[in-house]
C-alpha cells in the first residue's frame, strides 16, 4: 500500500514489426482464474516494451504495466493551493492531469482546510504522496476488468474483503492435504521490529508567540527501550489539535512495522488494501490487512519443450493485524528553497486600486516569478524590519509593484518572509548613478498618485558633504528636553511665502549671539506682545515697559522730531 505497483509480463506473439507506439500508455490486463473460479485482474498502463528474441518460431516481448499514478510522476509544475484540505488539493491535482479513476473513501470531514500550500519544483506523484504522508492519508488500487482504481484511505472502514473464501484464506502448511483445492498460504512468519515509541513535535505561531504547541504521542508497546522518543521542529502546526493529530499520524507510521506477518502459497485474491481472515492456523487465526503482495503466474503451456505441471501461481505476501492502523512511512522530501528568491509586491482582489495592500500585522502580498496562475498569489508575507519592538522600532512597508527578496523559513515554500528590497529596470535607483554615487539617504513617494516625496539624503562628496531634509507638506518636531543647534558660518532661510508660528509651551526661549551682530528685518510691521514686563536693555540704557507703565532709563536721553514733538497727559510732571 501506498507504493505503485509494477507488473512485469513475458508474452509471445506471432508478429515480428509489433508498434510499440500502438501500445505505450494504454490500458491492459492480465485475467488469472483460481481454484474457486474467481477471476483476478492485473491491470495497468503500458509504460516499457521490449523485444527479447524468438522463441520456436515466435517473438517474445517484455512489458512493464504500471498504475496511472505513474503517470504524475511524469508531470512536474509550481503552483499554490489556498483555503482546501489535503483531499481537496489532491482532487485537484488529478483533475487538472486528467484523471478521474479514484475514490476518496478517506472522511473528509476529519481534515482542516490548509491556509496556504504550495507544490515547488515537485512532481505532482511527489507532491500528493508528501501531503497524505503527512495527513495519514493512504492508497492502494482495486482491479477490475475495466481498468484499475485508485483509492485513498484513511481507516480500517475504507478496505473490503478480498473475493476468494468469502473472504477468508486457510493456512495449509506445505505438504497439507487438498492444498490445490483452494487458496490457502502455506508458510507463515510471525515479525517484531523495535521502533520508537514516542513523537514529540513543537512549532511556533508568530500570532500567538507565548504559546505552548508542544505535542506528543506515546505508543502502547512495553518491551524493553519501548519509550525511546523521536523529537521534531518544526511540526507544521499552528493549533495544539493540529500538533496532536500530527504526532499520531507520524506515531503510527514508525509503529505500522511492527507486528508483520510474512506468508506465502496460493491466494491470488489477495491484493494490498484487501482484508483477509485467516483460517486454521495454529496461534495467529484472524482478520488482517493485506500490506504488500507479489504474484508469479506461469503458463506453462506456452514453453515448448517443458512438461505442462508444476504451480501455475505463486504468491508471497506482508498483513498486519487489522486493529493496527496502517501509516505511510514519511519518505517523499519536502521540497527545499535554496537560497533567497525575488517576487512582486501586489494586492489582494479587489484592492487593484490600492499603492500599498497591508494588513492590521504589516502582512503584504506578493507574487511569485515562478507562479503561472497570476490570479493567486502569495499568502499574507511578514516584512522583516531593521529594527522592532512593542509598539516601536522602524517601519517601511513595501509597495505594490517594488520588487522584494524574499526567504523561507528553514527553506519551506509554504512560509515566505519578506527580508528586502530591489531595484530594477523599471523601479530604478532615486538618484542617478554613477554621478550621484556618494548620495546616501531615503526619498519616499506621495500615495497616492505620486508626484511628491519627503527626502533625508547625506552626501558624501569631499568639500561638498551635504545633508538635505525635505518635507513635502508639513513639518513636526518635539523635543522634550533640550535642542542645540551650532552654525558655522550663516543660517539662511530660503525666499519664498511660507507662514512659521513657533509656540514654547513651557520654560524659557533664550537667543544668545556670542560674537557678531543680530539683525531682523521686517517688510511690514513688528508685533511684540508680553503678558508682565518687556526690557530693552543697551549697556547701562533701559526701557521697561509693563502694563500700567513705561521707564527709560539713561545717562542721557535725546527726543529729537524733524517736524513736531507732541506730549498728551492730563498731569506732565517735568524734574
């Protein structure tokens, strides 16, 4: 089970110029009659042909018959499912290949839908069998005189029993009377292999960073080291009910070994995935699973020159109890990332408008090279940021069509994140390279619609090094403290019709020019309003001035009018 069959078969044929083209892909079978009166089919795809001679006047050929699922082995894409359980995926990938000749007799109603799953550089027989590896997913195939069908299992309920006996098999020890009468097994080996008896797995969800997912299974079995544990990171599982059915799954498989039975003779019916009952064995009588199982058929009759006796079929085959569950081992590598890739920042459906599509975690969506279906796109990707914290650090989130690198967590497909940035072609550097190679900085872009940026650039060029600070609108800084700015040679502000309003909310504003002159000048009018006192103060000269009065003091004071000096008051007093 859960392995392709391969049927190999020897044939005779009178014509010499067979077209093998006439018979690679296509459907054939081989009808073999038991005792009983059963018929058993062989069925499969012609997928090798061989001419090997002539035999008494006859040419012999050798044909390899291989199930329909070979055929996906063949067949290789890139390729993201979203929002579908394993089943799902699996019917899909069929579909899109063009089979049909399956039945799902796994419950469906057993398995999560899968947020984000991606098949990378895989074949899609690897892709599938990883998956029901992974879930606990199993298949086996049901031959009939129409052709073969795959079935997909998950439980004891999915197997039927085989044809012959009733379904029951009697075990017939080789030299045993009436061995031809029926199907029987002849030799019979009882099989224990050590294995280990615990999984253990844990894994960890950014959405829930203090969460305990530690899961873990412990096996029934009580010899000796039975509790040998096998632990796992990551366990691809966000939920603890999840992490639990995982281990159990990855339990069973390492324990499915044990407890084999090992058989052989004359029973035909059987076929991996059949239930048989067996009948008259002296310690292990009871019902089992068919695990594997070989056929040799012989027509004798067709080898000139040879006595037409001995077996005509042969059989050798592996059951387990049918109270043990039955796991695929997990053998089919995950595929593995190597290295960064680039992608595409886009947008979800219905956001085509959107500059930049992020959601409430600073998740953005991106959109493979290697992803020919351009409607799905990438899962919701986490932007690592040069700096982060609770509530603070830095945030620059990548925009829709920038070009980004993107890694994968321990190389797997399915967990992208977003590390950086790139220029390209049509997204090209800010400034123009080479000339403006010593020129370091930021520069962003008005959303929407373009056309403006704030800039924070520092150039390097000797004797000409340079800082420039742009605000596209508004400017806003706060200093809690203190601010000190020193300027060496002169502090300009540039012409234009811009309005400054500085507001000192707290504690004192002080202007202190230490060597050199202060000089204001204003095209209109000077308004300088105090709540208590305003002094003006030159050497030993003061003017003081506060609500109810105005005092100047000097050592001499000089009123000089060019055309009039006027003095008003109901009371002068002249000293």
């Amino acid at each position: 089970m859960s392995r392709l069959f391969e049927y190999r078969i020897e044939a005779l044929c009178r014509d010499r110029n067979f077209d093998f083209d006439a018979l690679l892909g296509k459907k054939a079978h081989v009808r073999f009659r038991s005792y009983e009166g059963v018929d058993r089919y062989f069925s499969g795809l012609v997928v090798d042909t061989e001419w090997t001679g002539v035999r008494q006047a006859a040419n012999a050929y050798r044909l390899t018959l291989r199930p329909w699922l070979w055929l996906l082995g063949r067949r290789s894409d890139c390729r993201i499912f979203k929002d579908k359980n394993v089943l799902d995926i699996i019917e899909d990938v069929f579909r899109k290949a063009g089979f049909s000749d399956y039945e799902i007799r796994a419950a469906r109603g057993e398995y999560d839908k899968i947020e984000y799953c991606v098949q990378y550089r895989e074949t899609d027989l690897g892709f599938v069998s990883r998956l029901m590896e992974e879930w606990g997913v199993y298949t086996f195939f049901e031959h009939s005189e129409g052709g073969h069908k795959l079935v997909l299992a998950d439980s004891r309920s999915c197997h039927r029993p085989v044809k012959a006996g009733g379904g029951a098999i009697p075990f017939i020890a080789l030299g045993g009377q009436d061995r031809r009468e029926r199907e029987h097994v002849s030799t019979w080996r009882s099989e224990r292999r050590f294995r280990s008896g615990r999984f253990t797995s844990l894994d960890y969800d950014y959405m829930k960073p203090t969460a305990d997912l530690k899961a873990d299974a412990q096996g029934a079995e009580r010899y000796e080291k039975a509790s040998l544990e096998r632990y796992d990171y990551p366990g691809r599982y966000t939920e603890n009910d999840l992490g639990r059915k995982r281990v159990k799954v990855r339990l069973e498989a390492e324990q499915a070994l044990d407890h084999r039975r090992s058989a052989s003779g004359d029973a035909a019916s059987l076929y991996p995935g059949g239930l048989v009952t067996m009948r008259q064995h002296p310690t292990d009588d009871g019902q089992y699973l068919v695990v594997s199982a070989r056929h040799t058929i012989q027509a004798e009759a067709y080898r000139s020159g040879e006595a037409a006796e001995g077996e005509l079929y042969s059989g050798v085959y592996e059951i387990q109890p049918v109270d043990r569950p039955f796991r695929a081992p997990p053998v089919t590598p995950r595929p593995l990332v190597q290295g960064p890739q680039t992608a595409v920042v886009t947008t979800r459906k219905g956001r085509e408008s959107e500059e930049i599509d992020v959601d409430e975690e600073g998740r953005i969506f991106v959109q493979f090279h290697w992803n020919r279906d351009r409607d799905k796109i990438s899962r919701p990707v986490r932007v690592a940021q040069m700096w982060s914290g609770k509530s603070w650090g830095f945030q620059v989130i990548p925009r829709v069509g920038q070009e980004v690198v993107v890694q994968f967590l321990e190389g797997d497909p399915d967990q992208p994140l977003v590390v950086g940035t790139v220029y390209n072609k049509d997204y090209p550097y800010p400034y123009k390279l080479p000339d403006e190679k010593t020129v370091s900085g930021m520069k962003s872009d008005s959303t929407k619609g373009h056309g403006g940026f704030n800039q924070l650039t520092f150039d390097d060029k000797k004797s000409s090094e340079k800082v420039v600070f742009r605000a596209e609108k508004d400017l806003e800084s706060v200093v809690r403290n203190s601010e000190t700015r020193e300027v060496g040679v002169a502090f300009d502000t540039p012409s234009g019709k811009p309005s400054r309003s500085t507001t000192l909310k707290n504690g004192d504003e002080k202007l202190k020019v230490e060597s050199g002159n202060w000089k204001a000048e204003v095209a209109q009018e000077v308004h300088i309003k105090a709540g208590t006192r305003l002094v003006l103060e030159v050497g030993a000269s003061k003017i003081t001035m506060d609500p109810a009065s105005i005092t100047i003091e000097a050592g001499k004071i000089t009123l000089q009018g060019t055309a009039l000096i006027e003095e008003k008051a109901p009371l002068i007093t002249l000293n």
